[in-house]
C-alpha cells in the first residue's frame, strides 16, 4: 500500500517537453524535477508544449486561476497566436527524461513522455483555448452534437472528409468504435491505462454515412468531453496489434502535422519532421527535437541555446535563468498530482497511516516553492483543487488534527510495533523503506531528505535510492521501489469523470493497491449520477472514505513556470489549454 501526494510541477515538467496534447485519460510521470516527498498515487493525463497540462473535476469547462504571492496567476500562458501570424519553418528542440519504450498512448505502461511524443504524430481530436475550454479539431471533426435520448447521452461526431491515418486508411466512425472497445475494460487482453468514461458507454455505431460516429452511453454521462480527444486506428482491435508499440512507434497508423523522421530508443533522440499524408493545415515548424536529458542537462542546454523551453519551476531553475536575456517566463496554474506505489512493508494500514500523521505537509510545500514567486496552502482534495468551484476539505475529516511524529509513534504501538533505537519494528523486522529518486533536481532531493526526517522522527528509517531517470518506466513496471515520488498528470478539467481511475482497487493506474470491492461499487453508483453537480457532491463524499483508506494524500498544486526563448509561440504554460500542434512555432 501506498500514499498519493498532490504535488506542484517542478523543474523538468517531468519532460522538458511542450505538447499541447489534451486526454482524458492520466498518465504516469516521473518527478525527477519535483519536490515529491510521497507515498502515494492517484491519477491524470497529457502534456504539453512547455509543461504538462493538469486534470480536475469542475463543473464547467472554464479553467481558473490560483493565488501567488505574485498575485493572480493564469490558467493559462503561452502566447496564443494566430497560425497565419506564426512563421513558416524553423526547429524546435526540447528535452524528455525518457524515449519510452512503450509508445501506445492507451497501454498501461504507457508514461508522461509516451504521450508526449505520441501527440506529435497521432490525431489531437480536441482542442481547448486559452480558457480551457473545449472545442472539436476541424481537420478531424467538423461538427459535434449532444443529445439526451431516452435518459441517454448520445453524441454525434461528423468527421472531416479528408481525415485519413498515414497507410490510407480512412478516419471513420470506426476508429470511434475502435477508441472504445480497447478502453471500455471488457477485454482483459487489453491493457489500458484507464477505463473512466468508456465503460459508461453502450454503443457506438455508423450514423449517416462512415463518416459520421454515434456514441450512446447508457444513461447520462455530463464528462463526454474528455473522451475520444485521440483515437486510436482500427488495426489496434486486434489485441497483437495493441501491444506491439514496444519500441515501435507505428507511425503508419498515426496521423498529424507531423511524422517521425527518427525514433531512436538507444541514443534517445525523436525528430519529427512535416507529414506530406497530412491533410490540413501544415505544420509551421519544419522539424521538431526531442532529445533524452536529466533534469541538470537540460538547464544547461536551456543556457547554451541547444532548447528552446524549459521548466522553472525550482528555486535552483529559477534563480539560474529568470534573468537570461532574450527568453520569456509564462507561469499557469498546474493541478498536479505525486504518487507512489504498493510495496510490502506497506500493506499495514496503521503502517500508512502512521506516515500520513508524521508528514508536515507544510514544511514540505514551502520547500517546494522556496525562491519561487508562488506559495499555496496545502489542498485537501484529490477531487477538486481550491480553485475550482465545489472543492471540498475531505482530508481533514479522514486525518483529523492529531498529527505528528507523536500522533505517528501513537498508531505504530497500537498496532503492536516495538521501539528498537531509533527505528519501529515488528516481529523481528524493522521498518525500513526505499525512497526512490530519479534525476538531479535539488527540491527533489530536499523533499526527500526532509521526509526522511519526518519520518525517522516517527520511528521509520528510510533510505534514499537515487536513480537515473531513463530507468523510471522499467521500475514502474517492475514495481521495484517502495517510496517513489511520481506523478499523474492531466489535462481537462473533468476530474471527477477520473475518481475510478484514482481510487478503484482494479484500476490499472491505482499502484497504491488501496480500495475494496465495495467501495468499487460506490464509485460505480456515483458515476451513474446523471449529473455534474450531482457527481461533484457524491465525490466529496466518497474521497473522505478514501482517504481512510490510507492510500492517497493531498500535496500541493502549485504553478507552471516556463522558460521559452523568444518569440516560441503557442507554447509554454498552457494549464487547461491545448492549441493546435500545427501552429506551434516561431512569431513573425
């Protein structure tokens, strides 16, 4: 068992890239670049073009801004252009902590960089402004209609006629059907990061013509918009197929702006050059860069002029570059959340609880945004963020008031743990743990170290296990750790369409192994809540008896703080937003 910590972006955006890519989906990140003290997991999705975007629930499409000290901040910055007011050619070169091996965007082992480079050569169906809000891509879909039929959802989606997938295959209602009969969870051979939204519908089906896509869900389902935001070929039906993007990318069943003219998994290096089987607008970039860095190599190639963005969003990133000439700095909201996953010495629930009470989640917040014009009150939801209209303080009725590393060493003895040194144990065996790090971040480290005294205070000795970050997705996958900070990020602001995806117990993204079948059952009662409001308040409820759970923990939000070079447009703190890949580039 393990906690889940909402945390702020860091310093590499977990990526260094900028994708404007929305999904409804979460995925995994590394924290290579954020103050990540944690013990816990939970779940969101996408990146984007200078930082990763970030999911909630909200119950509109409008995204708000948070506090700093500063003043208000955005929810979005990143010089929305104009396409026609975007010069034609030039490169974009970012970072990546990883070249992923597994390259399916839906797969469960998929991470915060699989997505990232994914968006570049595979359908961005959806769209959202600088306010966060929602709209169809036209070169993919032309129109959109809601509906309610018979207590059910139904949702129309007329397709471009030109949309086609790179080997000729046209871009029809049956990649719809594809997108969800790999990801309604029917089919155990499929592997996928998350099924939220697509259990929930009973059909998809030809409307007028191949052209156009009926989605009827059974009953009402208010989060429709953040479905089908990519779409996946119809080859991927066949469950080979699916799994077979392990250091392959498939450009043949992508289709974009853009198209891989290098993949190179071994020196870690992506470029992405024009498609000439696109059909719409054409790219304003003539190549994008993607190369594998840690966290330290990346500031320096941001100062040598070899990237073109980077995150800020450290006291040590900060103070390096916010006085560099010919760059500009865009700060965004960034919902954020840091998980960790299960492992043995953790499957005592007291075991857990005991490291909830010890935390001081101020302490660790103010480290996190130390030298940072931005500072928060830790939040108290992993449904809603205190920005968002409906945010509840859910963990205080769980946690109550009693904490500390007294309040800690109070349940460890109640469970039967003895006293030995320094350090709590059980039958024998003293309670150890691994806190895995990856990358050179130093807020990274500082959050560590501190927890690790938190923790020794408490009677748990922890030790800390530094990592490159190119190992990250092989010890997810491995599950070889026991503290990991580590993260969810999303894009959309549906997050309570998500709450399965965070807490049930089978859900692929939920490492921290907590959740029981009868509050699965719970969780499906209220997705079956025929609206947002409804969903909202039947959540709040709900995450207070996750909490005692003794899974996931509330961290911190926090800011995106990018470093861009000048003139980089549509690009950089997007928040909620997701402009067009094609019209990312350089001003005129």
């Amino acid at each position: 068992m393990v906690a889940l910590w909402k945390v702020a972006s860091t310093s590499l955006v977990h990526d260094e890239g900028l994708n404007n890519v929305k999904s409804s989906k979460f995925l995994l990140q590394t924290t290579a670049a954020i103050t990540a003290s944690a013990l816990l997991l939970a779940g969101c999705s996408s990146s984007d073009e200078a930082s990763n975007s970030s999911s909630s629930a909200q119950s509109s499409d409008k995204a708000t801004s948070a506090s700093a000290e500063t003043g208000e901040i955005a929810g979005s910055d990143y010089a929305p252009t104009d396409y026609d007011d975007v010069k034609d050619g030039g490169t974009l070169t970012l970072a990546t902590y990883e070249v992923p091996e597994q390259m399916n965007v839906f797969h469960a082992d998929m991470t915060g960089p699989t997505r990232t480079l994914w968006v570049n050569y595979n359908p961005q169906v959806a769209l959202y402004d600088e306010n966060g809000e929602y709209y169809p891509n036209p070169e993919y879909v032309t129109n959109i209609k809601e509906e309610t039929v018979d207590g059910n959802t139904v949702v129309t989606f007329d397709i471009n006629e030109k949309a086609t997938f790179n080997d000729g295959t046209p871009i029809d209602w049956t990649a719809w059907e594809t997108t969800w009969q790999v990801n309604n969870g029917t089919n155990p051979n499929f592997l996928v990061n998350s099924t939220d939204g697509y259990e929930r519908i009973a059909t998809v089906a030809r409307g007028e013509n191949d052209k156009q896509a009926v989605v009827t869900f059974a009953g009402a389902y208010p989060w429709w918009k953040g479905l089908f935001n990519t779409i996946a070929h119809p080859a991927l039906k066949d469950v080979d197929n699916f799994n077979s993007y392990v250091k392959e990318p498939h450009p043949e069943w992508g289709a974009g702006p853009f198209i891989p003219e290098t993949f190179d998994f071994n020196t870690g290096q992506v470029v992405f050059v024009r498609n000439d089987k696109w059909w719409g607008r054409p790219a304003k970039l003539d190549k994008k860069i993607f190369r594998q860095m840690e966290s330290q190599a990346a500031l320096n190639a941001f100062k040598n002029n070899e990237l073109d963005a980077t995150s800020i969003a450290s006291k040590e990133r900060y103070a390096a570059i916010s006085t560099m000439p010919g760059i500009e700095i865009r700060t965004a909201t960034d919902p954020f959340l840091e998980l960790n996953a299960k492992a043995p010495q953790l499957d005592d629930p007291a075991v857990r609880e005991a490291i909830f009470r010890a935390i001081d989640r101020e302490t660790l917040s103010k480290i996190r945004f130390n030298g940072l014009p931005y500072s928060e009150t830790p939040p108290n939801s992993l449904v809603l963020y205190p920005f968002q209209e409906g945010y509840q303080d859910n963990l205080t009725k769980a946690l109550g008031n009693d904490l500390g590393p007294e309040a800690a060493s109070k349940i460890l003895e109640n469970a039967g743990y003895v006293k030995e040194g320094d350090y709590y144990a059980k039958d024998g065996k003293t309670l150890e743990l691994r806190y895995t790090l990856f990358g050179t971040d130093e807020a990274s480290r500082a959050s560590a170290t501190a927890t690790q005294k938190m923790l020794k205070d408490a009677g748990i000795n922890v030790t800390i296990d530094e990592r490159p970050s190119a190992e990250f997705s092989d010890t997810i996958k491995q599950r070889d750790f026991d503290i990991l900070p580590i993260a969810f990020r999303g894009s959309d602001p549906y997050g309570v369409a998500y709450f399965g995806q965070t807490y049930k117990s089978d859900s692929q993204l939920n490492l921290s192994g907590t959740g029981t079948a009868a509050f699965d059952e719970k969780i499906k009662e209220l997705q079956e809540l025929p609206t947002a409001e409804e969903q909202i308040k039947r959540a709040n409820e709900l995450e207070t008896e996750a909490f005692e759970l003794w899974g996931l923990l509330p961290f911190a939000n926090g800011a995106q703080i990018v470093a861009v070079k000048e003139g980089l447009v549509n690009s950089g703190a997007v928040g909620f937003s997701a402009p067009p890949i094609e019209a990312v580039g350089w001003k005129k």
